[in-house]
C-alpha cells in the first residue's frame, strides 16, 4: 500500500503486508522516501496499518491477526523507532543465512485496544 503525504496525496513510501505460514500472523515491511524521513508519516500509518490488522480487519475481512512481525535490519536504527512508537518490541537476532543481520519485531494487541473495538 502506497503511503501519501496528507493534504497533497504526495506518495511518501510504501507498507507491505503479507499473511505468513500461521494464520494469526502477518508480517510487515515498509520503506518511506529519504525526503520524507523524520516527520513522522511512517509512525503514524504503521499506527494506522496496525490498528486496522489487530482490530479491524477480524471483523471487515474475516481474518484473526493477533501478532504482528516485522524483520529490520539492525543498524536500522529510523525503523527501530517507528516500530517501538507502535508498541512492537524486539523477540529474536536472525542467525539465519539469508539473514545474518536482521532483527525480528512482534507485536500483539493490548487488552485497552480490544476494548475500543466498537461492535
């Protein structure tokens, strides 16, 4: 999904979203445009993205996301802060070959947020 700059609909980056070997998990990546680092756009749509997977989407598209990942390199330090922003933390250093140097993040819906989920 392509994320744009509010008022022009300026395309500023990317959220790529795909559903992994368990149903409940979906794993994330995203990128944003080096000129629009630093504003706070990835921040808040990876808030937006996660919002609508952990809350949302169980009841508009039938799936049952409850953990989020994401796998961002470790010196990565600008995606490391938008994905603590968004309440995911760090679970496991990859040590596999395709990935020698990338982090796994996860994250998974806090009892404050099933609450807010309006039926």
């Amino acid at each position: 999904m392509c994320i744009t700059v509010k008022g022009n609909n300026t395309p500023a980056g990317t959220i790529g979203i795909r559903s992994v070997f368990d149903p409940h998990t979906c794993e994330l990546n995203f990128a944003v445009a080096k000129e629009y680092q630093n504003r706070g756009i990835m921040t808040e749509a990876l808030s937006s993205v996660r919002w609508y997977l952990l809350a949302e989407a169980h009841f508009t598209t039938n799936t049952d996301f409850t953990k989020l990942t994401a796998y961002i390199d470790k010196a990565n330090y600008a995606a490391i802060r938008v994905l603590s922003k968004n309440r995911f933390e760090c679970v496991e250093h990859s040590t596999t070959k395709n990935t020698p140097d990338h982090i796994m993040y996860q994250t998974t819906p806090t009892y404050q947020e099933f609450l807010d989920i309006e039926f």
